[in-house]
C-alpha cells in the first residue's frame, strides 16, 4: 500500500474538516429547529385544544348530548379528532383514534384534575394529545388530538436539505483542498526539480520566487544558498587548479632531475640506485596525483568538454580487454550501439581494472546487457568486496575503503571514473558480484536501431 501523498492528504483533509463542520452545524440546526417548531406546535395545539374544551363546557350545560357536543368541539381542532369522557363513557370523534391511543400518562393526570399533554403515536401517525378536565362538571375532560404530519413533512425536507448540504459542503470542502494543494504543490515541485538539477552538479539554476509570503521567503534562502554554493565551489575550483598548475612547473623540474639521475644509475653505488629508483617512483605518485587533481579540478570548474561517439560496445570492450592483457574468454558482452567518450571511457576501463589487480587479483567476467533504454556494464572480481556502508562512500575524493587503505592510491581514481560516466551521460555504481567480490556496474546510453 502507498503512502498518500501531501496533494491527497491535503484534499482528505478538506473533505473531513468541511464534512464535519457541515455535519456538526446542519444536525444542531435540525435538531434547534425541530424543537422550535415543536414547542410552537404544542402550544399552539394546547390553545386549540383550550378552546374546543371550554365549547364543550358551555354545550354541555345546555345540553346533555355529549355525542353532538363533542362533534362541535371537534370541529376547531385540525384533523377533527377529539375524546369526551363522561360518567365513565367515551365518546370519540374522529376516524382511526380510540380511548385505547391515549397514554395511561395523560389519564393520570386527568383523573387528578391536572390539564395535560403528550406526544403519542395515534395510528401510524405522530400526534399531540391535549387534555382538560371540564371543572363545572366532575369526573369529566375532552382529549383534543392534533396530527403533526405536517410538521413531520417540513422536517423531513429540512433534513434532506441539510444532509446535501453537508455532502456539497464535504466536496467543496475537497475542491479547496485541491486548490490549496495545487497553490503548495506546484512551487514545492520547481523547488524540488531544480534541487534535484542542482544536486547533479547544474548550480545556476534559480527557483522563481512565489507570491506566498512564505514560500517566497524559503525560494529566497533556496537561491541564496544555491548562489554561495556555486561561489564556494567555484573558489575551490580555482584554488585547485591555480595549486596543481603552480605545481606543475616544479614537479617538471623534479621530474626532469630524476631522469637525469635514472639515466646515470649505473655509474651510482648501490645506495645510490636504490634512492634514485625511489624518487623515481614518488615523482611518478606525485604526478599521477597531480594529473588527478587537475582532471577533478577541471570538472567542478566545469571545463571539461566531451567528445561522444556512437560506436560498437562489443568491439570497443574486446579492444580494450585485449590491449590489458585480459582473455576474452571472460568478456561476455551483448552488442549494442553506445554513447561514449572513446578518451573517457579508456580511462574508466583502465582504473576500474587497475583497482581489481590490486585488491583482488584481477578481472573475474565482463559482462555487458542492454537494460531498457540503457546498457549496463559489470566488471566483476573475486575480491573482499566492498561493504553496502562503503559502497557510497568509495566515489568520494580522498575517501577510500576500510580494507583497501594499505594499498597505496591517492583516493581520486574512483572520483575521476565517476565524474568520467557522468560527462557521457551515465552512471557508475559498486554492489557485490555474483561470486561474492565487488561488481562496478557502468550505464550508458544506447542508440535506438533505426527500421
């Protein structure tokens, strides 16, 4: 299962905030509102009732019969039911309404004198029941019913009203949230592509600044900081390249020197020759370390200009393989079309089987498959291998493995080989090789066939 995103966290969130609050808000006025109405309605009821009783009082004193007295009676209240107690008799007025749908409650209350009301289900329908005790006549009250279908009705439709309400609200609620995601989203995906571009070695790229306030507020440190990288960068870039080239002039002198010095070694006395043979060798380290920082030099001033080729990687590897004295046997490689630097490449195929002969006795298999779009390039080896914590950490300048660093090395040669990949547009990983050594896969770019 995927991890929602900020966008669909954002857009979640809008529709249950809105959701609630429209739920909260549409059930306190449904449930204000209905007991509004309610209360209006039984008082109104209690007043219609009032009156048909006190009618009944002044019928029944001119006249004994209760039946068409409670007929008249009737007749003010809505729906036309009502119920006349008398001398231990009813008499009922109305259609689907007996003494049987008036609460033992409200009889109670009654028989104690006491006028009363409740809200009873008479029938199928909600009603409110009203009763008075006729004071001139004992042992005698009118129960007036009034139907609230009506009522019932209205609520119903402001439920339904309010339940859509809550619903549109809920999807307004998410369009907000899709625009406010959108508002977010899109300055934090600019800042999150020219990272990315400035990650990769590109730093002149800017972020627009937004008109948020605060976004513009971090695109404005993002730029800044952007800036003083390049400038720190460009400065070391200099210093490196004005201490090599500065270098270069004495160290041809040395070199110079020590070549006169080797020329003559047979004429020197053993000690002699052995110091000679020394200085020739640490002038020959110093300058390979010389030639590697001026190449990284080169790269982070960004001065390094690529020749690329489209040529035959099974020729190109088998031509290499061969002049390192490696048998072909070992090389296994899937022909394709590739995008090299011929230059660059050499130099990576030669340091990345320079660093096997010296921490693992050479090559194992050189195996090469065409990979989607790609064409990847295994150089394996029956090594120690490098560690997942190393594997990282090797490509870095100066920075070399925990078990390789008594094996003299400058620490720039996996960094130049890198930097080598990048400029052809490729990449240059370690892992562990099939046989447990190391394994330094190189990507390239393939030349679609043409039909």
């Amino acid at each position: 299962m995927y991890p929602l995103t900020l966008r669909a966290k954002t857009i979640l969130i809008g529709i249950v905030v809105a959701g609630v609050l429209s739920f909260v808000a549409s059930a306190a006025t449904f449930f204000l509102t209905r007991e509004f109405l309610l209360r209006q309605r039984e008082n109104g009821a209690v007043t219609q009732v009032l009156a048909a009783a006190r009618l009944a009082s002044s019928a029944l004193a001119q006249s004994d019969e209760s039946l068409g007295i409670l007929s008249a009676s009737a007749q003010l209240l809505p729906g036309s039911r009502a119920a006349l107690y008398q001398s231990g008799s009813w008499q009922i007025s109305g259609i689907g309404f007996t003494n049987l749908d008036i609460p033992e409650s409200l009889l109670l209350q009654l028989e104690n004198g006491l006028p009363a009301r409740q809200r009873a289900k008479v029938g199928s329908n909600v009603s409110i029941l009203v009763g008075f005790p006729l004071l001139n006549y004992p042992n005698t009250w009118f129960v007036g019913v009034v139907p609230l279908n009506e009522l019932e009705r209205s609520l119903e439709v402001l439920r339904t009203t309010l339940l859509v309400g809550s619903i549109l609200a809920a999807l307004g609620g998410g369009v907000i949230g899709n625009w406010v995601s959108r508002r977010m989203m899109e300055p934090l995906r600019e800042f999150s592509s020219t990272a990315r571009e400035v990650s990769l070695g590109d730093l002149t790229k800017r972020v627009n600044e937004p008109r948020e306030p605060d976004l513009a507020r971090i695109a404005q440190i993002f730029n800044e900081m952007t800036f003083s990288l390049q400038r720190r960068i460009d400065r070391e870039a200099r210093f490196g390249a004005t201490v090599s080239h500065e270098l270069r002039s004495p160290l041809t002198v040395i070199r110079t020197a020590a070549d006169i010095i080797a020329s003559m070694r047979s004429e020197l006395p053993p000690r002699a020759q052995m110091s000679s043979d020394l200085l020739t060798q640490r002038v020959e380290a110093f300058e390979k370390i010389l030639n590697d920082l001026i190449e990284i030099s080169r790269y982070q001033s960004g001065s390094v200009e690529v020749n690329l080729e489209e040529l035959s990687v099974r020729q190109l590897v088998e031509t290499m393989a061969s002049r390192k004295g490696i048998d072909l046997r070992l090389v296994e490689v899937e022909d394709a079309t590739v995008v090299v630097d011929v230059r660059r490449f050499q130099q990576i195929f030669e340091n990345i089987h320079k660093n096997a002969e010296l921490y693992a006795g050479g090559l194992d298999a050189i195996r090469g498959v065409r990979n989607e779009s790609e064409y990847e390039l295994h150089f394996d080896d029956s090594g120690i291998g490098v560690t997942i914590d190393e594997r990282d950490k090797i490509f870095e300048p100066f920075l070399r493995g925990e078990h390789h660093a008594a094996v003299p090395g400058s620490g720039l040669g996996l960094t130049i080989t890198l930097e080598h990949a990048h400029s052809m547009g490729g990449e240059l990983v370690a892992s562990a090789s099939p046989t447990g050594g190391a394994r330094f896969t190189l990507s390239l770019g393939v030349v679609e066939t043409q039909l």
